[in-house]
C-alpha cells in the first residue's frame, strides 16, 4: 500500500483513498461511477452549506436527546460551522448527477463531516469508531428526508438571489423610462403600426412585467418551508425518537433563522415533488417575460439602416468575421439563450418529478441540479442584461417621430378632431401619394404647423401620459 493512501472497506469491499481527503470509501465510489457533468457539487456552494445546516440540526437533536456525547457534538457542530462558512467545498467530489435518489451526495457530506470532525479531535481519518459516517453523523437521518430538505433550504436563498437581480434590471428599465418619457415613438401591433405611445412608457411595461414575477418569486419561497426532516426512509420515522422530528425542526429554525415547518404528512412529504414543480414553471414564466423583453429589444434596435432602429445597443463586439462595422445585439442574445435552457430545464423537471413512483422520487438529483443551475444562470445574465445593455440604451428620437408622422395611423389622433370622413379620406391620400400624412395636412391648412405640432405633443397623443412630469 502507497504511503499517501489510507484504506476504507464497505460490504463491497475496499478502496484505497487519498490520505489527506475528507471524503471516504462511498463517495469515492459515486465519483467512479456517475461520471456525467464533468462537474461536481462543489458547483454548487449554497446546497453543500445547506446540507451542513441540515447536519448541524441533527446533531444538535440528537445531543439533545442523549444520544451523541459533548466531545461528539463539538467536534460535529464545529465541522459543520467550517463547511457553512465555505470551508471543504472541494472535498464534495461526487456528480450533481447521480442514481441513488442522492444518497451519494448525502454520504459525501457525512463523509468529510466525520473525517474533520475526527481532525478537530486529533484523531486519525477513517477512526469511524469514534465518529462514524452513518452511525453518528447520520443518526435519526435518511437520504430521503435529508437530501430534499437540504434542496429547499438552497433554493430558498438562491431565490433571494434571483430576486435581488431582478431588482437590479427592474430599476435600470425604470431608469430609462423616466429617461424616455418624452420620446414619442409608435406603437404596434402585430407587427403593424398602431398608434403613438412613449418610448418611456414601453420601457416603463417592462419594469412592470419584471416587479409582477417579484411577488411570484416570493410566494414559491412560502412553499419551500414546509420540509419532511424526520420522516428518514418513507415518511414513517422509523429509528428516530418520538421527540426527534419536533426538535429536529425547532433547531433547524435556529441554525437557519428561517420559520421552516414539519410537512403535515411526512410520508406524502416524501414523494411529493410539487413544490418543485411549481418553482420551476414560475422560473419558466421569468425566462419566457424576460426573453420577450430581448426579442423587444433587438427590434426595436435592429438596422440601422434597414430596420426600426428606434434605440441604440451598447456597442459591446465586433459583430462579424465577414462584414465590416456590424454590431450585433449580443447581449440580449445570450439572454435569450439562458431563457431557452430554463425553459428546456422545466421540460426536464416536469419529468423527473411525474417518474417518480410509490414512496420516492428518485430522480431529485435532476431535479436539484436543473433548478440550481437554471437560477444561477438566470441571475447573471438578469445582472448581464441591466449592466452590459439596458443602462446604456439611447433612444433615436427623430427616427421614432419620423415614423409617427409618417404613418397612416397618425389620422386615428385626429378622428375625434377632424372626424372620421375626413380623416379616412387623408389616410387614403397619403396612401396613394405615399406622402406624409403629417405634410398633407400642413398642405390642406387643416391645422398651422404651430397647431399640429402641439396636437402632437406627448401630452395630447397619449391619455395616460403623466401631465405632473412634464
């Protein structure tokens, strides 16, 4: 045997695992054999803290409760209190992938906590008679309740998260329609000229559409209090103490300092995967507004000579490797794409969750890993999209009134003045003539120019413009 080895046995026999590492013979063999990611869970800090907050409550109940002695609970809460404060991280080796209904992800933490723990009492690793993996650190536990709670504890700070970005690109949309509020610029339909608005108010609805998923986002965090810690293998609680569950929670409340509550029915608690469902599909609904939003964005930019080129991009690369001077709307773009996999990713989920059969769902690790990696990729491309583009727009005022004067649908303004007739039959001739109608109603001396140009003032062509900023 190699010098910088140290041997662990299992009832599938034995391994030869790195002396210095932290985990142990059954995280090695998840690592050998789910090999699927090409990452591991160290990819995700918020579920390794959560999975030590998840051990830490145990330990705690189980001191509590006789059954661990005080150097024990020390050296485990200590353990614990390093890996919460980010310490350890790439000892948790094992793929976000994995069969086992995560059992080897829950094993990976019993693992290095055990080994530091046995550390912290001068104690050499793999000294499982003193502090063992299952025996100690997984006491009154089972994969099954351990590893869903610890999935609920992350997603429920991933949310603040994801929150705080969206925030962040709401306030630089409402920046820029306090900016825009005076451009008036047409509004379409179908593609389709309609009538005039501001470029303020539109920018103004997207702030809107993104406050309105805030709320969404903080109803999802209501579900994700409710855990089955306690209800170990099935939901019946079986080699836990009748006191265990309620204290396991009360001290799952202190160690987190959120009001987490005990599911009313553990064994339903268990199988059931709708709370992941649900967070899913608003995600989904934040990726599709938010990429509705870009496509907006690239329209409304597009050209700039053959298209609408109401507002200007921030110029952030050279756009092609054929074409001199294009620029391409590529931040909007890459949000685009990040709205694209959450929405593939809800697909995934939905399946994970609906494959899941009698008194499990063994299929949470897919779960837990589209949903962490869908929120983390949306909340950088939401900070992407407000710092790299929203904050630098600027609007082509003289373009957006050109197109006003330009249209047809300009007549639709002046119906209520000039009636219906008359303003059909100028939309008419301005349509045969291909004329402004604008110019042909200066010709006509409908109005001076004096007149239509204050008819056309923000104020008088949109009814809902706020009068008090003007």
């Amino acid at each position: 045997m190699r010098e910088n080895v140290r041997i662990e046995k299992d009832f599938l026999g034995e391994k030869q695992i790195d002396k210095d590492a932290y985990y142990g013979i059954q995280t090695l063999r998840a690592k050998e054999n789910f090999d699927i990611t090409k990452t591991n869970l160290s990819l995700f800090p918020n579920f390794i803290k959560s999975l030590a907050k998840v051990k830490k409550a145990c330990a705690l109940t189980n001191y509590e409760l006789g059954d661990l002695t005080d150097v024990q609970r020390d050296a485990i809460i200590q353990a614990c209190n390093e890996i919460i404060d980010g310490k350890f991280h790439d000892q948790f080796i094992v793929d976000p992938i994995q069969g086992g209904a995560g059992t080897s992800t829950n094993m990976n933490a019993n693992e290095v906590i055990a080994n530091r723990a046995l550390e912290i009492l001068g104690k050499p690793r793999s000294s499982y008679d003193i502090i063992h993996p299952n025996n100690h650190i997984n006491m009154s536990q089972s994969t099954n309740d351990v590893y869903p709670t610890a999935i609920k504890l992350t997603l429920h700070e991933l949310i603040y998260k994801l929150k705080d970005s969206l925030r962040f690109l709401r306030d630089a949309f409402e920046a820029k329609s306090i900016e825009f509020k005076d451009v008036l610029k047409m509004g379409r339909t179908q593609l389709q000229d309609a009538v005039p608005m501001t470029l303020g108010q539109e920018f103004k609805t997207f702030a809107v559409m993104i406050d309105e998923d805030i709320y969404r986002l903080r109803d999802c965090q209501a579900l994700l209090k409710e855990v089955n810690l306690g209800a170990t293998a099935i939901g019946t609680g079986i080699n836990t103490k009748p006191e265990y569950q309620r204290k396991v929670i009360k001290n799952l409340r202190e160690v987190t300092g959120v009001d987490y509550v005990s599911a009313g029915d553990l064994i339903e608690a268990t199988q059931d995967t709708g709370a992941f469902v649900h967070i899913s599909g608003i995600l989904k609904r934040v990726a599709i507004k938010i990429s509705k939003i870009c496509n907006d964005l690239r329209l409304l930019s597009s050209g700039p000579r053959a298209g609408l080129n109401e507002i200007n991009l921030p110029k952030m690369q050279p756009g092609s490797s054929i074409m001199p001077g294009k620029v391409n709307p590529v931040i909007p773009e890459v949000v685009n794409q990040v709205a694209f996999d959450v929405i593939g990713a809800d697909t995934s989920i939905s399946i994970a969750c609906e494959s899941g059969q009698l008194q499990l769902n063994v299929f949470e690790p897919l779960v837990a890993y589209k949903l962490f990696t869908s929120i983390n990729m949306m909340r950088r491309s939401f900070y992407t999209l407000a710092d790299k583009c929203v904050k630098g727009i600027t609007a082509n005022e003289d373009i957006c009134m050109e197109y006003i004067l330009n249209s047809v649908t300009l007549v639709t303004c002046l119906n209520p003045i000039l009636g219906y007739e008359k303003s059909s039959a100028l939309a008419k001739e301005a349509l045969a003539t291909n004329r402004r109608v604008y110019d042909i109603i200066l010709e006509q001396k409908l109005f001076t120019k004096e007149e239509l140009d204050e008819l056309l003032h923000p104020r008088n062509m949109v009814n809902n413009y706020d009068k008090d900023e003007n």
